[in-house]
C-alpha cells in the first residue's frame, strides 16, 4: 500500500506529505469533478508549504493558531475556487491531515 501511495505521488508529480492532503481534498467527489486533478495538485502542494510555515510544537493545543490556521487554508480554498459548500469539511480534513504531519515531523 505505500508503495503504490508512493508511485501515485510520483505519478502526479507530488511529494508523500503533498499526496496526502491531494487524497484529503479528493473526497469530495464535486470538488474533482469541478476543480480536476492539476487543481487540486496545486491546492495540495500550496496547503503543504502553508500548514508547514504556520505549525508549531504545541499548535494543536493553542487554539489562537488553529483558528489562524483555519483561516488560511480556507483562503486557499476560495483562492482556488474550492465549492464553498464543501470548504468546511475540506478544512477540518485539512487540518486533521496537519495534525498528522506535525507528528510526523515531531517524530523525525
């Protein structure tokens, strides 16, 4: 299975950490249809470089910066023309998925 993640990422020009938010966004199956697959890419890499900028150690425990996090990936939601019907569940997935990067990173 990662190994078949990975060769998707590849496919797709995408790093691990970028296929996975490209995944999170993609269940939205009205999203796919509307924005295609070189949006949604483009959506993935930029959540990855903004979550990446904005997290910090205890950014899951201070609300402050989840708020301002939210609030971004939201901005680069509408940026990109996500359906804002779908935005909110699009961002908690989003920021689901930061919470598992930044433990990644944590770990690493």
């Amino acid at each position: 299975e990662m190994r078949e993640a990975e060769r998707r990422g590849e496919d797709l020009g995408l790093t691990e950490e970028e296929l996975a938010f490209y995944d999170a966004l993609g269940t939205n199956d009205s999203a796919v249809r509307v924005l295609g697959e070189p949006t949604l890419r483009t959506i993935a890499q930029e959540l990855v470089r903004t979550v990446r900028a904005n997290i910090t150690v205890d950014w899951t425990l201070r609300e402050n910066v989840r708020a301002q996090l939210r609030v971004l990936v939201k901005r680069v939601l509408r940026k990109h023309g996500y359906p804002p019907d779908k935005q909110e569940k699009a961002t908690q997935t989003v920021l689901e998925q930061a919470e598992v990067l930044s433990a990644e990173v944590a770990m690493a």
